[in-house]
C-alpha cells in the first residue's frame, strides 16, 4: 500500500512537470511567431503587464491588445530562453531575450497553477540591460 502512494505521488509531480514543461514550450513558440492570440490563450483573467510604457494590472483583451501592438512595431525574429526557475510562491518563472527588427528585448513571465493548467500572471517585454 506504502508503494502504491508513493508511486501515484510521483506520478502526479511527473505530469505536473510536464504539463508546465509544455506549457513554457507552447508559449515560446507563440513569442517566437508574434501571435498575440495564440499568447493571450495563456494568460490570467487579469495579468501584471509591463510593455514599453504600459505598466499595469490589465485584462486578458486588454493585455492581449497591447501585445499585439508591440509585435507590429516589433517584427519578432526569435525567442530564447535564458533562465527558469521556481519562485518562494511556488510560481515558474522565466527569463529570455526576443530578438526583433529593432533591437532585443529582456522578457520575462510568470507561470501560476490554475485550475486546469498554468497560466501566465504576470508578462513583461523591457529594453535589453
């Protein structure tokens, strides 16, 4: 019996993990294609965005419009992933470089469980340090 609990406790971490490892994979690639719809999908119903100059608690429609606009000014060329890790409130972040026609971008975000996946709580794009 003492097994059979400690085989579905990892079992359950396993799929935990792998639903946020393709969850990370998915949003990358909607970073990497400047799909601001196919991004939104990812986010909470209210998200902590920081884009240029809009720096606030947002919608998703709201959040989703700001994005879209950054991508037309910023035609993307790609995406990588620089840094994860786990927060002290047990949310995944992380940490990458988007690289444009105008220049790089710093972008991280944030991952928290909801209740059928993650989701994005907070996204931000800023000037490359």
């Amino acid at each position: 019996m003492k097994t059979i609990i400690i085989n579905l406790f990892f079992a359950f971490l396993s799929v935990m993990a792998f639903s946020q490892s393709e969850t990370k994979n998915e949003i990358a690639t909607a970073i990497k294609e400047g799909n601001s719809i196919q991004l939104a999908e990812f986010f909470m119903p209210s998200v902590d965005l920081t884009v240029g100059s809009a720096e606030d608690v947002y919608s998703r429609d709201q959040a989703e419009m700001i994005i879209k606009r950054f991508f037309e000014d910023h035609q993307t060329i790609d995406f990588m992933l620089k840094h994860e890790g786990k927060s002290k409130l047990d949310d995944f972040y992380y940490i990458g470089t988007l690289k444009t026609d105008s220049g790089d971008f710093r972008l991280t975000y944030f991952l928290k469980k909801g209740e059928n996946h993650f989701m994005i709580k907070q996204f931000r794009i800023e000037d490359s340090p």
